[in-house]
C-alpha cells in the first residue's frame, strides 16, 4: 500500500475481500460458483502455454462474435477489473477532467484518483430509483470533459438504462468531444431480453464487461473491452505492462464457458428467477425500507428510513450471523446493498435475518 497516497486506496475492495464473509453473504453481487465438474472439460482441453501474442486466436473470435463486433475492436482482459483499468489508462492523462455517476462502484472512483484525473460527478437520486437523468448529465458536463463514466446495468441498484438513453449520453457526451465508458458486467444477467453493448450506439462509446458476475465465474477471470480499433491497440500495449504471456489454462476454460453458455445461463437465470421472488417479497413486507422492486441484476440498494446503517449493519453481522454492504462504500450511508446471487437456502436465511435483525433493532431505538 502507498501511504504516500492515501486517498488511493479502494477501501470498498479491501472491506470486500478481508470482511465481508458471513454465515449468509448477501454482500456478494455475483452469481455463485459454477462448479467446474459441472463443465464439460477434460484435461487434454487445457494446456499450460500456446498462445497468441495479443489474445488466443480462437477466444477472441468467439469474444467478437458474442459481442457482434469485428476482432480488432476486442481487447482480452482478465475479468472486467482488468478491463476497467487498462480502458481508463489508455483513454486518459493526468488532469484529464471525467464525469462519473454518483453512486458508483468504488473502484472506478479509485483508478481514476491513481491516473490523476480531475473528478466530477453527476448524481443518480435513490428518490428516482438511480436512473440516469439526462438533463443532470448535461449541467455537469463541461467544454473540457474528456471522459463518462457509468456502469449498466448500475452498481449498487442495478438499474437499467435502456438504449434511446444510452445513445442521447453518447451524443451528449460528443458534443464536447468526450468519449463515454459504459461498465456492462452487469448487462449480461438480462437473459431474456439480451441488450447489445452500447458500443454499438455510437463512436465515442467503449464498453468493459466480463462472465464473471452473470455466470459464476468469476475464477475464470474472461473479460474484455471493447473500443475503435486505434484505441485498442493502444490497450493492447498498456497490457503489456502488466504480462508478457497470458493464463492461457484460463483462456482455454473461457472458450469452453462461452461455448457452453446456455447451460450456464439456464443456472443463473433460475437461480436469480427464484431468489428475486424472495428479495421482492421481503421489501414487501418491509415498509421501513425504501426501495423498488427488482426488475434485473443481481442486487437492490434499499434505504433504511430510521436510525444509522453502519449500526445495524455491524449488529445484523455480530447477532445474526449476515452481511450486506453498508452504503457509505458508495457515498449512500443511509442505504444498504443485498446481493441475491448466492444459493437460494442462503438468501433465504439472510432475508429471515434481516428481518429479525429489523425488528430489533427498531424495537431497541424506541
Ligand atoms: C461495476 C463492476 N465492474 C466490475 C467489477 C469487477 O468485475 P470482474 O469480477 O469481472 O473483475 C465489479 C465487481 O463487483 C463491478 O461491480
């Protein structure tokens, strides 16, 4: 860690890694594991070198065509981690003024503290469900923006921003000559109503997503950026810092997944189909949460309307046995994040506990 840069430091992610578990873990925002026997891979199908040098000829085809994009328009990254920092690197310099949503996922907010960007943002309001409001977008944007910066579906409430809208950012955005980033990792859990990538809704447009969240591999670490063919190659060299030949035993595993992705969907899909039933009747019965249903994605961002959240969260945690991501990680301290991705026996049981824990601690504030 750089104590000489304190503020860079994302401490959602060390909260993430280092505190977040709990007997029910409704902190997570991704499917869980796909089980790897449940994969049809045989041993002869993985080997440990035998790569292309800017991506694994047969991976990148198969990324393009799944994208509908031609190859050179493709950069292979591992997870959309990756791709968000080698994207942000490659488009900005130091001062370079960016506009990104508020709330966000916090560590976009942190690499672009590392690259020096000078940081503005547009908000998201919990009181119009977080959509994006075009009108705020445009007050805050300036002649000298270079950059957008928004997730779809959003993190933390995942909500949708559909394509009329998608493209009118782009425009705006173009106007004062700013490209647009578009975090999509969340866009792949639309099973049924598949959206094509909003880089196909303008040129200024560059998308970072992965098979992480949606699919539950996340250990598989198959992301990708897509970008105009210039920009990539420039990508492509700020990839070279970072390692000279790929995971390939992970490049290979990606071709299976995506070769096998319907039956990877099929689990994902009845499992989030199942588990959002249970999200939506527990906001239901709870009137001291502000929150719409769920419609997509992985997660809800309720607000609680009484008392502090980093309490209860930390009592919902010793005295039940249940985590969730307390909203000061993305500048909400009055929300609280619950993924509904996990084994639908544990989201079943964090839901419980939430309540009990709700009960609780309202009764002890009165
Ligand atoms: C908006 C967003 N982008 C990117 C990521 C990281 O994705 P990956 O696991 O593919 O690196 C996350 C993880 O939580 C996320 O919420």
């Amino acid at each position: 860690m750089n104590d000489l840069q304190p503020d860079v430091v994302s401490r959602y992610m060390a909260w993430a890694k280092l505190r977040s578990n709990a007997r029910f873990n409704l902190a997570i925002s991704g499917v869980i594991d796909y089980p790897l026997a449940e994969l049809p891979v045989q041993i002869e199908d993985l080997e440990i070198g035998g790569t292309g040098p800017y991506g694994y000829a047969p991976l990148m085809e198969r990324l393009a065509s799944k994208a509908c994009v031609p190859e050179n328009c493709v950069v292979y990254t591992l997870g959309a981690s990756m791709a968000n920092y080698i994207a942000l690197s490659a488009v900005l310099s130091r001062g370079d003024e960016v506009l990104i949503e508020q709330p966000t996922y916090d560590p976009l907010l942190t690499i672009l503290r590392q690259l020096g960007a000078k940081i503005r943002r547009f908000e998201r309001r919990a009181d119009h469900g977080f959509r994006l409001d075009l009108e705020e977008l445009e007050r805050q944007l300036t002649p000298n923006t270079r950059l957008v910066i928004l997730c779809n579906l959003h993190n933390p409430s995942s909500t949708l921003t559909d394509d009329a809208t998608m493209r009118r950012v782009g425009e705006l955005a173009a106007k004062v000559g700013a490209r647009v980033l578009v975090d999509e990792v969340y866009l792949e859990t639309l099973f049924d109503q598949p959206r094509r990538s909003a880089f196909h809704l303008g040129s200024n447009f560059i998308t970072t997503a992965s098979l992480t969240k949606a699919y539950g591999l996340s250990g598989i670490r198959c992301g990708w950026i897509l970008a105009q063919p210039d920009l990539v190659q420039r990508m492509w060299q700020i990839v070279d810092f970072t390692y000279g030949s790929p995971v390939h035993p992970a490049e290979r595993l990606g071709i299976i997944a995506l070769d096998n992705l319907d039956r990877i969907r099929s689990r994902a899909r009845s499992l989030l189909e199942t588990n959002r039933a249970l999200v939506n009747a527990f906001l239901s019965d709870h009137p001291e949460l502000d929150c719409e249903p769920s419609r997509f994605g992985t997660t809800v961002f309720p607000r609680l309307k009484a008392g502090r959240v980093t309490d209860f969260v930390e009592m919902l945690r010793d005295h039940f046995e249940t985590s969730v991501v307390p909203g000061e990680f993305f500048e909400q301290p009055q929300h609280f994040r619950i993924g509904f991705c996990g084994a639908t026996d544990t989201v079943r049981g964090g839901l419980e506990r939430l309540s009990d824990a709700l009960k609780s601690f309202h009764q002890k504030q009165e």
